[in-house]
C-alpha cells in the first residue's frame, strides 16, 4: 500500500518554471512557502543533477592544490579560506 500525499504536478511545474527563471532552491522555497527539504526532492524528481561540491586540498608549505587546474598557487590565489579553486578558474568557468 502507499503511502504519502499523490504528487502534486502544478507544484512540481511552478518548481521547474523557477529554476528555469535561475532561482535558488532556497529562493524557490521561500516563494512557495515550502521546506528546502520539499524542493530538494521535486527538483531531484524532475531530474536535475546535484551540484558538485570540492573539498579544498591541505595546505602544504603555504600552497594549496587547485582542484580545477590541479596546479599548487599561494593562498591569496583563493577568493577565501574555504574555496577550492583558485580565482583564475573561477574567473574562466564565468567567462564561458
């Protein structure tokens, strides 16, 4: 027997609609007054990949690994302690 509420296919279509419009499930929430967790599962639903998140790599001798470019850069190459990548590869994946 299932269980559970019946899907609900207009809030899955104004969901869709939103993130197309490039809200944030955060912003998607607080539009339609339901819970991130809510949102979360209709976007996975609607078979939107998840964001990939990186772990920064240990600073060694004052250098950390880039995990774009895989090259070691000074931690001012950071745009803060805990970003991954460096600034220049941020900066490529906006221009493209």
């Amino acid at each position: 027997m299932p269980r559970g509420k019946k899907v609900d296919k207009k809030l899955r279509e104004r969901i869709a609609n939103l993130l197309k419009a490039g809200k944030s499930q955060a912003e998607i929430g607080r539009i339609i007054h339901r819970a991130p967790g809510t949102i979360a599962h209709h976007v996975r639903a609607l078979g939107v990949a998840p964001k990939q998140y990186t772990t920064p790599a240990a600073i060694v001798k004052g250098k950390r690994r880039c995990a774009s470019c895989g090259k070691r850069k000074s931690i001012g190459a950071y745009p803060n302690d805990r970003g991954a990548e460096c600034t220049m590869c941020l900066r490529t994946k906006k221009e493209s």
